[in-house]
C-alpha cells in the first residue's frame, strides 16, 4: 500500500519518513498557510454542545479537503496518551463529517489507548521472546490487555514502548532495564510484516485499546472508497 501514503501539497519534511506521512504537530502552522482558511477550523459547537477535542480531528480532516489535490481516503491516528474521552471526540469528528459535510473524503480516526505501541503489543503472536517474563513483571498479560499499558509517565514499568521492545527481544534481561522510545519507522514496517498475526478477527476483539473501532472504520469506510470489488 506504499501508493496510498501520498498526501498532497503539505510540507514533507516534517514527516518521519517523507513522502509517506503527515506529522500532525505541523497542524497548527499549515492551517495559517491556507490562503482561504475554511471556517472547520473555528467550530467551536456541534449542535448543542461544545465541540471540544473533537475540534481537533474536524481541523485535521479540514486541512486536507482544502489541498489542492485532496486524498482519496484519509486514515488519521492519534494516542490517546491517557486522556478519557479521546475515543468518543474522535468518533463526534466522524459523525460530523459524515452527517454535516456529506464526507466529501471518506476518513477513518485511530485512537490507540494508551499509545499506538500498544496495538503492535495486541498483534503478537504470543511466540515472542519476552512473553513469559513479561507477564510476571506486569502482572497481566500485555497481549490481551494492551489497553492497561500507559503512555505517560514514560518511566513506568508498563510503558507501552518499553513493554513492545522487550517482547520482541529488543530490550534488556529485564522488562524494568529495558529502555523506552519509539522503534524506527522500517524497524515498525517490519515488525508489521514478521510479528504481527494475520488473524483480523482475533485483533477485532480488540475493544478497550481502541483497535476493534479503528478496524472496523477501516473495513466500513475506507476499504468500499479505495479497493474494487466485495470488501465484506
């Protein structure tokens, strides 16, 4: 799906990996270059209560409409990084655009909870090097309660950055001495590609992490807009 990491007229090189994604911490600086700044970027109400978080995703989907060549499909992702409510501000941000805009790009809000570390922990097959180890450490088994690691503070035993690379045998002897931080993106690439299990159905039940909502806005929404054919 290489192809389908294109995204039109925004600045590259604030992505990790060029061409291919879009950083959102460039969000408030590209809507300032938008000569005609689109009034999504004040809502401040949706219908009778206040927008709130779910601003944020409106103003990201807004961005994109107003390039010049807007993408097909968006597939946006954000941590929720411990916040309650995040989930719900995303899943108001799609109704809005569906209901009031007519969804003019078809899109798909991810919300990991805690941390998008967290989904590649659910995906593993229960194989990996550390699995045993770590469940003792935990006190829970991260493979099917990825929702309980934390993303903040990054100091936690059950970080999910620290708790993702000791199960793939990229820490220490230790789930506790394993140091934290994000892998590299082709280290994600491939861990997508070597690790994670092909079972959807089994990643579907997936529910408190955030996983299952964001596959099935995928096979909903996104896969009839940009694959041919019976997507059921």
């Amino acid at each position: 799906m290489d192809h389908a990491r294109i995204y039109g007229g925004l600045d590259r090189q604030r992505s990790s990996e060029p061409g291919q994604f879009y950083c959102t911490t460039g969000l408030p600086e590209d809507i300032k270059r938008l000569e005609r700044p689109s009034p999504l970027f004040r809502l401040r109400r949706i219908g009778d209560e206040p927008a709130g978080e779910a601003a944020w995703f409106i103003s990201l989907y807004a961005l994109f409409l107003a390039q010049p060549a807007p993408p097909d499909a968006l597939i946006a992702v954000s941590d929720s990084q411990n916040r309650a409510g995040a989930q719900d501000a995303a899943d108001r941000a799609a109704r809005y655009i569906r209901d009031a805009l007519a969804a003019p790009i078809p899109v798909a809000f991810g919300v990991p909870h805690c941390d998008a570390e967290g989904w590649f922990v659910a995906a593993l097959t229960g194989g990996d090097p550390g699995h045993s180890a770590a469940r003792q450490e935990l006190n829970l088994d991260p493979l099917r309660e990825p929702h309980r690691l934390t993303a903040q503070p990054n100091t936690a035993v059950r970080d999910a950055k620290r708790v993702l690379r000791f199960l793939i045998g990229a820490g220490r002897a230790t789930l506790a001495s394993t140091p934290t931080g994000a892998l590299s993106c082709p280290e994600y690439e491939d861990l997508a590609e070597a690790w994670t299990a092909a079972d959807l159905a089994r990643l579907q039940a997936h529910d408190a992490c955030g996983l299952a909502a964001f596959i099935q806005a995928l096979r909903e929404v996104i896969a009839p807009a940009v694959l041919p054919g019976p997507t059921g």
